[in-house]
C-alpha cells in the first residue's frame, strides 16, 4: 500500500524548505515513524541529504522530463512507508512555460498529480499579518492544489509569532509550526548548490540538531493527520539500461547520478559495477559500457590528471566498448579541462572537447535532444529529456554532433554533445528517454 504523503513546498528558493525538510525526517526517523522522501525537479544534492536524515534512497520527479506512467512507477517505490515527504524545487508553482511530457516541471504539478498536500514554509522577516496574504494567494492559485498548512520560518520572537499566527487565522489558513531563527541548523553551499552529504563532515551534528529542532517546533502529529492519500500509482519506470553490465565511475568527482537511473538500470537485470577515477581505478574489464556521470571534476582537475592507470584503463575500454559521459564526466573525457585559475590539466583525450572555468557562465535548464548518433542505450533518432546545469564554457569540440537540442521553449542550444568512435558525452544529464 502506497502512503499518503505531503509537498514540502514555499514561495521562492532560500526560504528554508530544505531545512525543514531534513528536520523533519530526522525528527520521524528518531520518533520510529518511516518516511519515503521525494525531490521535485532536477537535483542531485537535496536527495544524498534526504537519504541521510532519513535511511531512505530519495528519487526525484519531474513532470517536465516523466510522463505520468514513470512517476507512478518511481511512486509505488514508497510501498511499506508510512508517510511520503516530498521536497519542491524553486517556489511552489515556478516551471518551464511549455509543458513537457507530463507538465511544466512547477512542484505544483506534482502536487496536482499525486494528491499531495502542500506544506508552504514562509520566511517571515519582515512582515507580520502581511504573511498570510502570500499564504492566501497560494492556497487560491489553482484549484487543484491544496494547501495543507504553513510553517513560519525566522520568527524573531513571541510576539512576532502572535502576530503571524493571528493573520494566518484570520484567512483560515493553519499553523503547523513556527521556526524561531536558527544558525545551527543551515547547510553549507558550493557553486552549483549545496554540498554533497558525503563531502560534509559536520552533516550528522547538522541533521541531529535540525531534527531536534523541528519536533520541537512543528507539530509532527498533525502533519501525519493532515497528509493526502497518493492518487498517483504505478509500477514501472521504463527505464532502459545502457549496457547488460555497466562500469560506473563513482567517487567525489563524479556522484551525480539519479537514483531512479540506477534502479532502473537494476530493474531491467543490469549489473553495475563501481570504480573511482580519484583512486586511480581503471573501469572494469568485464564490463560492456563505461559511464562517466556528472559531479565536480573541476575540484579534482590535477589529480585525475595525473591518474595515468584511470586514464590509460579508460582508453584501451573505449577502443572496443562505448564510454559515455555526462557534465563532468564529459568534460572528463575531453583533451583538457582549465580550471578557475587558468591551469591547463590534461584528461583522457577520448573526445577533443576542452572546456573551462576561468570564465563562469552559467548553463542552466532542461534539454530535449534528438540524437543523431547512437549513444549508450539509445539509436540515432531516438530522443531524450534532461538538464544541464554547470559553469563550464566550451572552448574547442572538433568533434561529430551527438544530438540536436533544444531548451523547454523548443530554442536549439549550442552544446550538442560530440561523439568520436566509442565515446560519446552531453552536457545535459538524462532524465527519460522521451516519446
């Protein structure tokens, strides 16, 4: 039976759901309570995070990227739950203009879809009474989202709280918990979002204080009883593995991968091995693909450039088996790779990409290619949904065009992915194979 679950949701990033977030599965993880957490949109930092506040693998969904048959599916994961807690991306109805497979990407949809409750936490500096006119004209957005409740965040004290409390219920909108501010409990951040759990070594003492913090401050019973039956049941992904056994890079430099790909990959019978290119590891020799995921190899520039058994494995891979690789698992696989001081590192040369970061630019947003050359998995003209998101700028790419792509308003962008032999890389990752 699939649990009934809430959206952990607010009006705009930074306004401290993710804190509540980790609190609350902390505060039900101590209490015995089992909660299956979820992530809205594109993001690999928020579910390692979940995962460790809670002891359960997080998924992420997305409407834009998952027709409703793989978000059913990525769902009936929960089975044995006794309560969902899914965190939104952005504010709550923030997406993509043009619809994708499913909908606009917003946290919304999902709510929508799912049956969820919305739990909106506000961040109340500032205002008063004020507050409740932004909780009001979320609970009215669209009549197919329900507004559970509201947790004031950054209360600066009991006659604050009042205050916020007596607007709230002058509009009827109920207070599942007041947050007073709180230094202790914030996560660290890095470029590209917050910091990896397993890179935070203060993360324990974080999640113990968080989950204390919120069940002393948010009412956990009500949240329980408040909670929405999940409408939204399934069960399969359709996920395609690229290879019967897969070698996968795996460490510090190259951690960002979706857990529904992996268990997807499982799923349809495919075994995966791991290696670490930070460790100087070749990938496996039995295997039939090697997959380089995203992560942060701009950090680690001068040490996989010196790891000669990484690269010199990876090459001699490549020359009978695909490589495929993804962000930084690209860039990886390119001639070269400058980093933030304009240091030229060497990597494995399987592609003549060269990228950079001595000039940040932002790259930013979902992508819908249309390959017109296989890779891993997928046959020339098959088509995919993903995202791209890193600060890397593309200085050489002398080699074939892997895909034609297009943002969420059908406009092409120019970093295409390139194949050369066996190797093959994107910039964007994958989320779904797309109809």
């Amino acid at each position: 039976m699939i649990p009934p679950g809430l959206l952990i949701s607010a009006p705009a990033s930074g306004t401290g759901k993710t804190t509540l977030m980790l609190g609350l599965l902390a505060a039900f993880k101590a209490r015995g309570t089992r909660v299956q957490p979820f992530k809205c949109g594109p993001d690999y930092i928020d579910p390692g995070l979940h995962r460790a506040a809670s002891g359960q693998f997080s998924v992420n969904l997305d409407t834009w990227a998952m027709g409703r048959e793989m978000l059913a599916g990525l769902i009936a994961g929960a089975q044995g739950a006794e309560l969902i807690l899914a965190e939104g991306s952005m504010g709550l109805f923030d997406g993509v203009v043009k619809s994708g497979a499913c909908g606009t990407g917003a946290s919304a949809h999902v709510a929508a879809l799912t049956g969820w409750p919305v739990v909106l936490v506000l961040d109340c500096s500032g205002q008063a009474q004020s507050a409740a006119a932004v909780a009001l004209g979320f609970a009215s957005m669209r009549a197919d989202v329900r507004l559970a409740g509201v947790v004031l965040n950054k209360v600066a004290s009991p006659r604050h709280e009042a205050m916020l409390r007596a607007g709230m219920a002058e509009v009827g909108i109920e207070v599942l918990g007041a947050l007073p501010r709180q230094k202790d409990v914030e996560m660290p951040a890095r470029h590209l979002g917050l910091v990896q759990a397993e890179d935070q070594g203060d993360l324990a003492r974080i999640l113990h204080a968080a989950g204390d913090f919120v069940a002393e401050h948010v009412d956990l019973d009500r949240l329980l009883a408040v909670a929405g039956d999940t409408r939204l049941v399934g069960a399969t992904t359709g996920i395609t593995p690229p290879g019967q056994r897969i070698a996968l890079a795996r460490d510090a430099a190259f951690s960002f991968v979706y857990p529904h790909q992996l268990d997807g990959w499982r799923a349809a019978g495919a075994e995966i091995t791991l290696f670490s290119p930070l460790n100087d590891e070749a990938p496996d020799p039995g295997a039939d693909i090697c997959w380089l995921p995203g992560g942060y190899p701009e950090l680690h520039a001068e040490k996989l450039a010196a790891a000669d058994t990484f690269r010199t494995g990876l090459r001699d891979f490549a020359q009978t088996r695909p490589v495929h690789g993804e962000c930084g698992g690209y860039m990886a696989m390119g001639a070269a790779l400058i980093d933030k001081e304009g240091t030229r590192h060497e990597m494995a040369g399987l592609l003549g990409l060269v990228t950079s970061y001595a000039k940040r630019k932002m790259h930013l947003g979902y992508r819908l290619a249309t390959f017109a050359e296989p890779m891993p998995g997928l046959a020339a003209g098959a088509r995919a949904r993903g995202h791209e998101f890193h600060y890397s700028t593309i200085l050489e790419q002398p080699d074939t065009a892997l895909a034609h792509v297009v943002d969420a308003n059908g406009d092409a962008v120019p970093e295409t992915g390139s194949r050369r032999a066996n190797a093959t890389g994107t910039f964007f990752h994958m989320i779904a194979e797309a109809a």
